[in-house]
C-alpha cells in the first residue's frame, strides 16, 4: 500500500539517508531550511507498506510568478 503524508524537515533528512543516489550528499537540516525559509512550502515522503521511500520538497522560490519549485 502507497501512502503520501506531509511531513516535517526532520522526517525527511532520515529518508534522505536511506536513498543510495544520495549517500555522497548528506544535508544538515539547515540546508533544506534555508532554501525555503520565509517562504510557502509542501515537504511530503511517500511510504510503502509504512516504509518511507521516497520525499519531495517544493516552495515558491520566486514569490510573484505563481510558480512552484521542487
């Protein structure tokens, strides 16, 4: 079963840790924080069968063009 939850920064930087691409990259909480600091953010980490898999951080990176970066 998918499930897809909203979540806290925390809970990403331990999904983080588990994707083999990402190994060599490992962020400090600060990193993802000041990306989107001060601005409209979703941060989501799909699970399967309860076992996080995956994540994805989107903000409004531009503020007056409605877009949205992921």
């Amino acid at each position: 079963m998918i499930e897809i939850k909203e979540v806290n920064i925390e809970e990403v930087l331990k999904v983080h840790k588990n994707i083999p691409e990402f190994y060599d990259v490992i962020p400090e909480k600060e990193y993802f924080e000041n990306r989107y600091k001060g601005r409209e953010k979703l941060i989501i980490v799909a699970y399967y069968d309860g076992i996080p898999v995956g994540y994805i951080i989107g903000y409004d990176k531009f503020h007056d063009d409605e877009s949205f970066y992921c």
